[in-house]
C-alpha cells in the first residue's frame, strides 16, 4: 500500500456549512473543546517578527525531533524564514496553555499552540 498526498487546500462554501448531522460529530466536538480551551485563530502577513519566527523555530525543532530522521524539505517542506516572510503564518493561541508546544504543521504554515496575554 502506498500513500498519494491529493492537495493541501480546499474550498468551502460556509452558506451552506453547517455542523449538523452524525458525519460532523468529531468536527462537533473538535469545536467544543477548542472554546472549552479559549483557542483563538490568526492570521499573520509576511514580514514577519524576529521573535515570532524564533518561537517557530523552536516549535519546528521540536516537531522534528519527535520525528525520525531530518528535514524533508524536497517532499513536505522546511522551516526557511525567507519563504515564511514571503507567506502568511496561522496561528492558534490557547489562553490556558502553560507552554508553547507544537500543535499541527500545516506544510509552511505551522499551527502554534501558546500562552498569550
């Protein structure tokens, strides 16, 4: 069995999003928890901060050394701050976190998952 990556985007019409209906009960709960932990979502352009793309940084080594091996950058991406200035950055901020840990890398985007004031 071989695994075929199909695309990292996707369309939705939010009109006629909703989540309803037993198909949407994990995406249900998904939601419920991320307001039970006052998750917050953003968006950041490129430039971006020293200090962010450090705090990335961090986050990004400690993904990788969970993983085995190194950076794959020919298949799945590399943290280069010169390709993150040009590109916008999503950001997930937990109010109740104690730390910033990595939450989910999005190709070159990475989701952080960090204590904000």
């Amino acid at each position: 069995m071989v695994a075929h990556k199909f695309g990292e985007e996707a369309v939705v019409d939010l009109r006629n999003f909703s989540l309803d209906g037993p198909e949407r009960k994990k995406i249900r709960a998904a939601y419920a928890r991320a307001q039970r932990d006052q998750m917050s979502f953003e968006l950041v352009d490129g430039p971006h901060d020293l200090a962010l793309l450090t705090e990335l940084k961090i986050i990004s080594d400690i993904w990788l050394r969970s993983k085995i091996g190194e950076e794959k950058g020919f298949s799945v991406g590399s943290f280069d701050p010169a390709y993150l200035d040009r590109t916008p950055i999503a950001l997930a901020h937990r109010r109740k976190a104690q730390k910033c840990r990595p939450a989910r890398d999005t190709g070159p985007e990475f989701l952080q998952d960090c204590d904000r004031p």
